[in-house]
C-alpha cells in the first residue's frame, strides 16, 4: 500500500520523547487485563516512525492477525487490509483534519481534542467490517502537529458500508465536547462532481420520483430530465438510476 499521502500528512523533524510515552504504555498494558472483550481494541500509533507502540489483546481476538505481524510490519500491515475504495477517502480525511488542527485550533486547546472517521478493514476470515475510529492526541512536535495517538476502534455491528464521516470535537471549558469539524465524505463527493442541478435530480431520484414527477416539480422539460439523468450517469460512472438510488441510501445522503 501506498502511503505517500500518509507520510505527508504526518510529516515532521520531530522524535517522540518515549520516556513519556512509556508511562501510558505501561499503564494501558496493565489496564488491558482487567478490560473487558467488547468489540473494541486499542492501538498507540507512531507517526513519525510509521508504527504501533501498543496494540491490546482484543485486536487478535477480533480481526484474528497476530499483534507480531503488525508490530513488524509496521502501520502498512494494517492499512493494507483497509477496503481500496475507502482508502482515498480515509486519506483525505485525514488531511482534512490535520490541516483544520494545525490552521483552526489554538495550540493549547489540541490536546483536548478527539478525532473520529470509519472506513471497512478485511479481517483474517477476508471479511469486510466497519472501523469507527475515536483518536486523542498524546505526543505533539514543536509545530503543535500531533504525531502520537492513543485510539478507541470500535467494530461495527453493521457490516453493511457506513458513510464515511470525519469529526473532530474539543473539550471546552464546561467539560463538554463541541464539534470543530464536521463532513461526511460520501455525502460532499457526490456534490463536488454534480451541478446544482444535477443534484436536484438526484435528490428527487433518490426519494423515488419519476422522470415526468421531476420535470413538473423543476419546472424543465422530460427531455432536459432526462439529459441530466445521462449525465449524472456519465460523471458518477453508473449504469443505471437504480445504482444511483441505491447509493444514495446506502450513504444515508438524503
């Protein structure tokens, strides 16, 4: 897997001070033993040097890879089992929600912030299953970019393709989380490609209308309906209006 873009992303000069973060390690390795087995394990992830400080025992026991393969291959062993069509869209999420930290957020306030975005991991059954991520920053470098983080992965119960969704939330001064970012990727790469137009089409397509029941509600003629029909076709690469609908409702868009 390629992670130039990931690379990128986290870029930075910076070495981690381990002698902080051994503290946390050692205390969520004793904490691991008397946790629980949801559905749910936790990683310390590396950026700088591309890999996992920690990784909890319910990671084998939920997606069946030996913590040994990822702690020697590093984040690509993981990455590599994310779905290919949400790994484009979990990168720019990523992006996305670096570049707000580092142009939106006050360096003081980062370290109370949480971060969250999904995407479907293959497990060792070669099963897709739905990731929702919920990350916290533990180590900055100089800039205030978070380069360590300690994250929450929770297993869907759902296994049917969940938009994908970045968030990022602070915790304010009244100890209560206030949303900074918010954009559901599924939802905005549909509207980037279409025309305002286009995207009335396909809003009323989505809730079922016909081709005549969309021309009087838009006031244009069938024939100017169904050029954008063709159209929308062309830019979204589908066959048919069905693969519209259902797309729309399988990402919850409308």
């Amino acid at each position: 897997m390629n992670l130039e873009s990931y690379e990128k992303t986290f870029s930075t000069n910076a070495t981690i001070d381990y002698t902080a973060v051994d503290k946390h390690i050692k205390k969520l390795a004793e904490l691991d033993q008397y946790l629980p087995k949801l559905q749910s394990y936790i990683l310390v992830q590396n950026t700088v040097d591309q890999k996992y400080e920690y990784i909890c025992e319910n990671y084998e026991k939920l997606l069946g890879y030996k913590k040994s393969d990822v702690v020697e291959n590093g984040m690509s062993f993981h990455f590599s089992k994310i779905h290919p069509e949400d790994v484009p869209i979990w990168l720019k999420i990523l992006d996305d929600l670096m570049i707000h930290t580092m142009n939106k957020v006050e360096k003081k306030d980062r370290v109370n912030c949480v971060y969250s975005w999904n995407y479907r991991l293959k497990n060792s059954k070669n099963k897709y299953v739905n990731i929702q991520v919920h990350q916290t920053p533990l180590y900055f470098d100089k800039k205030g970019k978070p380069i360590l983080g300690y994250s929450q992965n929770v297993i869907l119960g759902n296994v049917k393709k969940q938009p994908m969704v970045g968030v990022c939330k602070k915790l304010n001064a009244n100890d209560e989380y206030e949303t900074l970012f918010y954009k559901n990727y599924s939802e905005s790469l549909l509207i980037d490609c279409l025309t305002n137009r286009e995207f009335d089409v396909v809003r009323l397509l989505a809730k079922g209308h016909s081709t005549k029941e969309i021309s009087t509600r838009l006031n244009i003629s069938i024939h100017t309906t169904a050029t954008h029909r063709k159209n929308i076709l062309s830019k979204l690469k589908f066959n048919s209006s069905s693969e519209i609908i259902n797309y729309c409702n399988q990402n919850q868009i409308f």
